[in-house]
C-alpha cells in the first residue's frame, strides 16, 4: 500500500508558504552607483536609457571597398580607388562617381557611398579594382542606429547585470549604473556535533558542510554575507547570536535546530525573541523550515540535512531574496521528460527529487532519479543535473510516465 505525508499535521503546501514570505518583504529602497567594471552581478535600479545611438553613423561591416549602387552593378563593373577610410580616420571627401574608397571594418562610411563589397570579391591593383560578384544597396553596411537609437530603454530596473549588460553601458559611454545595495544576510549554524574542516572528529561528531553550500549559493546571488559560525546547541547562546544577527543583517538563515528533537531549541528561542509566522512546509526534501521575524530582519531556519538545507533555500530562499534585492527578470526553464525509470512517491508533499537528464537524438528529454533520495544524501544533488518536479498529489509513477524537469 503506498504511504501518504497528508496525515502529517500542520504541513503548509509550498506555494503558500511562498506567497507568505514574499508578502512579508518589500525591496531594498537604498541604491549606490559603482563603476561598470564592478556591476557585475549587480541588480540595476533605475531604467538606462541611451544617451548616443550604437553606432553613431553608417560604418563598413568589412575589410573591403566603398560605393555607390543605384540599385545593383554587376560582376566585370570597374571603379577608380580615390582614397582610404579607416576605423578611428575618416575619408571626409565625397566619394566621386564611379570611384571607390578602400575601407577597414567599422570605418564610417564616405559621403557618396552606400554599399561595401569585401575585398576577397575583388580583383584590385594600386589604381582601381574590378568587382568578381553583383552587388545592391546597403550590402555590408552598419547603418546608425541600428544597435541602440537615442533615448532607448537598453537596461531596465531589475535587471541583474551580465557581461553584456556591462557592454552595453559601456558602448554609450557610461562610467557607473545605479544599483541596489547589496543585502546583508546572517548565517548561524547550530549544532554540537559540528566541526570545521580541517579538525579531527571525535564519536558522534560530523563535518559542517551546509555552511559552504549557503556560501556558493549566496554568492550567486551577490549578497553581503555575514558567517557567525558553528553556534551550540544552547538557547542562551542562539538567542544571543540571533539578536546580534538581527542587529546587522537583512535576513538571518539558520540552518539546523528546527525539527523537534531534544537539542532543537531554534523553534523555541525565536519563540521568545520574535515572531514563528509559518513552521513545517509540504516540500520534500525539507518539511522542517520555519519562517518569522527577529524585530524587523526576516527569518528563514532551514532544516539540517543537507539535501534538505539546499532544496528549502533554493525553493524558498531565493525568491526571497530576488525580491529583497529587487531583481525583477528571473527566467526558470521548466521541461517536459519522460521516466526512463520509475520514481517512487508518497503523496502529500512537493517533491523535489534530484534527476539526471538526457536528451535523445529526436531532442526528447529522458530522466532518471539519481539513486537514493535520502536528505542527508548530498551526492544526490552534487552528481544531478535537474530536479524532477512532482506535484503534493502524485505518487509512485511507472517507467515511460511524462514529468517535468528544472534544470540546474
């Protein structure tokens, strides 16, 4: 008989979870301007509009010639070479009829001239060249404009910067772009049996890892980080520590202590010093995540096992933070698969298996979970490629059944 997670009490499905969180943040209405070469990554805050068009006037596409077509010429059609264009140094006479000028790639076109035929369709001496090729009008030619036009909108606010971002400021003469500040988030990990890297383990001890998975991932989302460690198993001493946190951060993530163990005391102490708004979500990996409020910083405890840690902070975190920091454009790719094997589900809860696509020859995406499904199974994300995205309803589905994939 297939097992269900729907007798779990006080599971809250996973897009209301969602909606409360976002309900509970706005963005960040503090703004900085910094040099383009160090916008990267950065979510732009006001719309850019261009202050010069791209490129500023007609300009050769090729290494070639320069004329004039009435509407097209013929291979054998002669013209005399009556001087050179470069890019950066302009021809600045008008090209005679039946004349050409030798021109470089991005040279501004000659008055008099409106086509461009590449000089390996030439046959050319020191005074005149014979066109090898027909040619019309406009061929090989970058007219003004036709990039950027004056006063377009080239960025708009939300955005998260890329390096073509950063070329596109740059190719209409911007030296910085206003930005949102960068928000502050607090990390506290809790727990007596952690340790750092690079120590020994005793009995019952275990490497922190959730900490560096938090790190990669924030740093993708180019937030200020704020590591206040490895904390105790101690309400005197997380309550200490989340009232620092909250004192210097925009969001504290506290991973571990949200479950309901004997050594959980997270629950408890946000319990006293702020605000529970939601606690235990219908998502697998990662019921035990809990939300609230420390005075004005927001909360977010993940759960400890650190499948479970990464899902709840992709799944529920990220958004979060986009919003924080008012990204606006985040585009999700979603797939339709085939099972190449079966999946097993209890229903009840969203389930965010971790798969491994391929794609046929016909471009048919094929998937497969990616062997146990454990939460404390990190070489379940480490060597995927997708999640397998399952529904709170489904349950277990047979080989060749259609489902839908989010790649990494």
């Amino acid at each position: 008989m297939n097992k269900s997670d729907k007798n779990l009490p006080n599971l809250m499905p996973i897009e209301t979870a969602l909606t409360n969180m976002l309900q509970q943040c706005s963005v960040i209405d503090e703004y900085e301007d910094v040099p383009i070469i160090n916008a990267l990554g950065r979510i732009n805050a006001i719309p850019v509009k261009a202050k010069v068009q791209v490129p500023p006037k007609d300009n050769s596409a090729m290494d070639g010639y320069a004329f004039y077509v009435d509407n097209e010429l013929p291979s054998g059609t002669t013209f005399s070479i009556q001087g050179q264009a470069l890019a950066g140094k302009p021809f600045t006479q008008k090209v005679k009829q039946g004349h050409c000028v030798r021109i470089t790639t991005g040279a501004i076109l000659p008055a008099g001239t409106n086509a461009v035929m590449m000089q390996e369709n030439v046959k050319a001496d020191e005074q005149s060249i014979t066109l090898t090729q027909d040619i019309s009008a406009g061929v090989s030619v970058r007219c003004a404009g036709e990039d950027i036009q004056y006063n377009q909108e080239i960025i708009a606010s939300g955005e998260k910067l890329t390096s073509a971002h950063l070329a596109l400021l740059a190719s209409v003469g911007e030296v910085s772009v206003t930005v949102f500040r960068r928000i502050k988030v607090a990390i506290v990990m809790t727990g007596d049996e952690l340790v750092q890297p690079g120590n020994p383990l005793q009995d019952g001890q275990i490497y922190e890892s959730n900490r560096f998975a938090l790190h990669g991932l924030l740093q993708q989302l180019n937030v200020q980080i704020i590591d206040f460690g490895i904390i105790e198993d101690s309400p005197e001493k997380i309550a200490e520590v989340f009232t620092e946190a909250s004192e210097q951060a925009d969001i504290i993530l506290s991973c571990g202590g949200v479950s309901v163990g004997d050594a959980d005391f997270v629950k408890h102490v946000l319990n006293q010093i702020g605000q529970i708004d939601f606690w235990k979500v219908a998502i697998k990996p990662g019921k035990p995540f809990a939300f609230g409020k420390i005075k004005q910083t927001l909360f977010c405890g993940l759960p400890g096992n650190p499948v479970s840690s990464y899902v709840t902070f992709e799944k529920l975190v990220t958004p979060l933070i986009n919003k924080m920091t008012g990204r606006t454009s985040v585009p999700t790719w979603v797939l339709n698969a085939t099972c190449s094997s079966p999946i097993f589900k209890r229903a009840g809860r969203a389930d965010f298996q971790r798969g491994i696509a391929t794609q046929d020859e016909h471009g048919e995406f094929w998937v497969t979970p990616n062997g146990s499904q454990g939460s404390g199974i990190m070489t379940s994300i480490a060597n995927a490629n997708c999640y397998i995205l399952l529904d709170e309803d489904q349950t277990n589905l047979p080989k060749g059944s259609k489902v839908k994939i989010q790649l990494f």
